[in-house]
C-alpha cells in the first residue's frame, strides 16, 4: 500500500487520506486553540488561513526552483493542507475540487481559461 501511496498521482489510498485529512481537519475546527494548530487558524479567521496558503506557496515555488524533490512534496503536502482547512471553512472539500478538475479533463487549458473570461 505504501507503494501506491508514494507511486500513484490518483486512486483509493490518495482518495482516501485526503478524506481522512478533510473530516480531522473538521472535527478539529472546534477544538481548543491550545492543543490544536487547526483550531488556532480557524480561531485567527480568513486572514491567517489564507495568508499560510501564500506562504506555502511561495515556499512551494522556491521548492521547485531548486529542484528539491524530496522538499518539493513537503512543501506541497503543506499547501494541500492548508487549502483544505480553507475549504472545510467555506463547507467544501476535496470532492469539490475534484468535480471541476474532472469537468476539466480533455479540454485543453488555453479553451478552459477562455471560457471563464
């Protein structure tokens, strides 16, 4: 299972962590700030919630510039879950996101951008 964890870009193990990840990141919004990181974003509001996407974005984006693999996944595994605690705040989750990227699939990129302009 480890494998296809580390191997596959899609599939049940993937699914299925995220899922997990989503409904903790959830169940935890409540909790006290003192003993849980996503209760204290959820307690700083939009702002602090957002402002972690950016930086772990930008620390994405210095990941791959440097062509740093193994800091690369960190940085974006760190970025996932930051926008999934956006999501949960808004009511949504990975699901979500996955219906647009599957109503996306085959189109190609420059026809999908015009159409939302």
């Amino acid at each position: 299972m480890a494998d296809e964890m580390t191997n596959s870009t899609t599939g049940p193990m993937c699914d299925e962590v995220l899922q997990r990840l989503t409904a903790t990141i959830a169940d935890r919004r409540g909790a006290d700030p003192a003993t849980s990181y996503v209760a204290t974003l959820f307690a700083k509001g939009d702002d602090a919630m957002i402002k972690k996407i950016g930086e772990e974005a930008t620390e994405a984006v210095m990941a791959a510039k440097d062509g740093d693999k193994l800091r690369l996944t960190a940085e974006i595994a760190d970025l996932w879950f930051h926008c999934l605690v956006v999501l949960v705040k808004h009511g949504l989750g990975p699901g979500d996101v996955c219906a647009v990227l599957a109503r996306r699939v085959g189109v190609s990129g420059l026809v999908e951008m015009a159409a939302r302009m």
